[in-house]
C-alpha cells in the first residue's frame, strides 16, 4: 500500500508540476520531460537572432559552427547558443535521466533483456543445485542460523540455499549473480507463504536484508574512482565495508524487533562474529598490499569465486548423474528448464520494473527532485553541516530511486571536487552502502505478485538513512 501511494504522489505530482511550469510561462518546453534522453541539453528558448543583444549576435555569428557557449557557476547549467539560419535555440542544463518514451524502451532493451538473459543462465545453475541435491545439504548445513533469523523457514528448506548465495553474490559484489539468485528465494519464500498478496515476515527480513547490501569486495567503486585518477582507488574499501555492515546489522535488529527475532542465540552470535572475522581478516591482507596488488586482488577475488561456485555446482551434478536419470532428466536438460523458468520470471517482472523507473523519470526531469534535494541541502548547511558534507548529499538522495543516476552524480563529484576529495570520497561511500530501493522492491515483489509489501518499505528507507550517517561518521573518522 505505501508502495503505491509513494508511486501515484510522485507521479501525480511531477505531471502537475511539469504543466503548471508550462502554463505560467516559466518552462518554454516539457518535450524532454516525455522524449528526451539522459545528458540532451533542455531548449529553454527559441527567439530570433535580430533580437538578441547586439553583443550578444556578435558572439554567436563569430562562434564556431554558430554555437556561443556561456559559462556558469553551477555545475552543469552552462547556456549553449545555438543558431539556425535566423533562429537562436538556447539550451541550459543537460537532462539528467531518460523521458517518459526513451525510458520504457531501454527499461525493455537495457535493463530486462540482460536481466533475463543473466536470470535464464544463473536459474538454470540453480535448477542444478535443486535437481541434484545439493541445494538440501547446503540448506541442512545454514539451518542452524538461518532458522533464527527466519523462524517461519522450515529447517533444511531450499530458500536458505538460495537466501545464502544471494547474500554471498552482494557479499562479493557480484550484482548480476545476487540478482537470480535473490529472485530464486523470493519464489521459494513465496511457496510457504500462506498469503500469497501479502508479504511474509520471512519475505520482509530477506528484502531489508539483501537491501542492506553487505558488500565485502566493493570491485564497481574501485573500478570508478581509478578511471577518475585516484591516489589509492581502494582507499574507500574499508569504510564502504564498515558502512554496509552497519546497515545489515541495522535491517537485522529494526526488523527483527518487529518480529520478535531471539537476538541471543549463540548460533547467530557466532555467525556475525564469523562474518567480522572474516571481514577483519580480508582488510589485514589487503592493507598488506600496494596500489597495483590491491587493485589486481579486488578486480579478480569476486569474480574467482563466482566461477568456482559454478564449478562445484557442475562438478556435483556431474557426480550425481544418476540422481538425474532417476527422475527422467539429464544434467543438461536440468539447466534448461531452469533457464526457462528464469526467462518466464524476466517477463513477469518487467511491467513492475516499467512502472518504477518511468515513475522515476518524471521525479527527476518535472524539477520536482532538484527542489526537495535544494531545499534539504538548504535545510543542512542552516544547521552548520560541512558543505563537503552537503556536495555529497545528492548520491545519497537518489540512491534509493535509481543506481544509475546516483552513480552519475558520484563520478561528476569526483571530477569537480576531486577524486581525493572529502567529497568525492564520501560519494563513493554513499554508492557502495545502499540500495536502489524502489526497485529492489519492484522486481522482488512484482516477481511473485506480491501486492502489500507491508512495512518492508519504510524499514529499507530507514536502513537507507542509517547507512547515510554511517557514511558521514565513517568518512570523518577515516578522511
């Protein structure tokens, strides 16, 4: 239900503002806000050139190609002159995301094709791990834990598996892998869910969880801030590392209050306790290593890792071929029904992804999102927060709504402030410790049909504004 308020008032209100900009003269054109494209500049006037101050006519006729560019203060408002035979277009600004046409095309061709073709492959390495065996003893193996924390799960269930790789795949930073695998347990999770239109507490504890984004090896970020000549790339490893898991510890004890989880289980204890082990142990390593070893280490431990997690999935079926043949299948038959499955999931979670990022278009080019984010930066520096704090702010705002456009507002950071910036730094941070919220849930939901998402919503968001902090405090200590 929150879900679909939020999608109707931003929706509603980015149309109604868009056309009252229109009506009142201040917006000479809302073109972009339906057919534009990310990065096309906004045509906020036509006029003829004869009109135009003198010395103005005199820039633009002596201008290369007729095109007289005048500078700005601000980032990215720049004013392009740009003359037609007789007509001067002006353009002011870049777009900042997709129109509402150009979006439902690429959420087609750019986001659901390569998901389902990366869902069909993973599905059909999990039909493996189901059809095998395999999937019950690594499910028999995590129950201990995992029954703690998903009291609903029974025992050696198949979710666990598929709850385990998910965490594993965010663990290492390997987003296409999280994404099958996360959907996989949402099915799973769904078969035992006696309301199959509302959200099982189980459902909600592994969606606040996965949002949470526990990641180890932050690979993407490193890759960003070396394109962008950083001193040390992977300088922001350890704060990003330090920052998700405030935010999973976060999601676990907010919504397990809610659930009555038993916090003191020594098997739980003993698993947190593993994972900062595990996480103090890596950083021990890795500080060991010079700029040139930390860089070769990051870009291939994740990937190192996924490929062996495929291989000892093939290796077991390869064992188990007369488990296979038992049932009338083969190994290869196995990976092909998976893969189907896996197609059928990308096509039921396409009109929910469509909603949600067309949505999201029209927040960001109505203007609606850059009043709120001005008007909170505003709200920031009154309360004396550092304006290197405050620059960085507008990552963390759009985080939630599309990885995408926060992740284009954390490279301009780094180029205008500088990639070993305060700044620049803490955007990097803000990147790597969330998630896109509004989306996670769209395709999660939307893959089993779930309609009431219960309070699934407001925790993420709240796991969000955790995070945000943690970043803060986390940066300051470090930088």
């Amino acid at each position: 239900m929150a879900l679909s308020r939020f999608w109707l008032v931003i929706i509603i209100t980015s149309v109604l503002y868009v056309l009252g900009l229109l009506a009142i003269g201040s917006s000479y054109s809302i073109d972009h806000v339906v057919n534009g494209k990310k990065d096309d500049p906004i045509v906020v006037n036509e006029i003829y050139l004869s009109r135009l101050p003198v010395t103005l006519q005199d820039s633009i006729k002596a201008a290369k190609d007729g095109k007289y560019i005048v500078k700005s203060s601000l980032i990215g408002k720049d004013t392009t002159y740009l003359l037609d035979k007789e007509i001067v277009k002006v353009t002011a600004g870049k777009q900042g995301t997709d129109g509402i046409l150009p979006t439902c095309k690429t959420t087609l061709f750019d986001i659901i094709l390569p998901l389902m073709a990366s869902l069909a492959f993973f599905c059909g390495i999990l039909q493996l791990l189901i059809d095998s065996g395999a999937s019950e003893k690594i499910a028999k193996l995590l129950s201990p834990v995992f029954i703690k924390v998903f009291p609903e799960v029974p025992a050696n269930h198949p979710a666990i598996s598929y709850m385990m790789l998910n965490f594993a795949a965010n663990f290492l930073g390997l987003d296409s892998a999280a994404t099958p695998f996360g959907l996989k347990a949402m099915e799973s999770l769904q078969e035992i869910n006696p309301d199959k239109e509302k959200a099982s507490n189980s459902q909600v504890m592994f969606m606040c969880l996965h949002a949470a984004g526990l990641c180890l090896i932050p690979t993407s970020i490193i890759g960003y801030r070396a394109a962008q000549n950083a001193h040390n790339p992977a300088d922001v490893m350890l704060p990003c590392i330090i920052t998700s898991f405030i935010g999973t510890l976060a999601a676990l004890v907010i919504v397990g209050i809610r659930q009555k989880i038993n916090f003191r289980s020594a098997a739980l204890l003993l698993s947190i306790g593993a994972v900062v082990g595990l996480i103090t142990g890596l950083l021990l390593y890795i500080s060991k290593l010079n700029i040139v070893e930390k860089n070769h280490f990051t870009n291939n431990i994740s990937n190192v890792i996924l490929l062996l997690i495929i291989l000892s999935i093939l290796a077991y079926s390869f064992l188990r071929e007369k488990v296979f043949s038992d049932k009338g299948i083969n190994v290869y038959s196995s990976f092909v029904e998976g893969a189907s499955q896996g197609l059928k999931t990308g096509v039921t979670i396409f009109p929910y992804v469509l909603g949600m990022l067309v949505a999201i278009s029209l927040f960001r080019n109505s203007g609606v999102f850059e009043i709120v984010s001005g008007f909170l930066a505003k709200g920031f520096l009154a309360l004396n927060i550092k304006k290197d704090i405050v620059d960085a702010l507008p990552v963390a705002l759009l985080r939630p709504f599309s990885s995408g456009g926060s992740r284009g507002f954390m490279i301009d950071s780094m180029r205008v402030y500088g990639a070993d910036s305060f700044t620049g730094r803490l955007s990097c941070v803000f990147q790597c410790s969330a998630e896109t919220t509004f989306y996670v849930i769209a395709v999660y939901f939307g893959s089993v049909k779930i309609k009431d998402t219960r309070y699934t919503l407001s925790t993420m968001l709240l796991v969000d504004l955790v995070c945000v902090i943690a970043a803060i405090l986390v940066c300051m200590l470090f930088f």
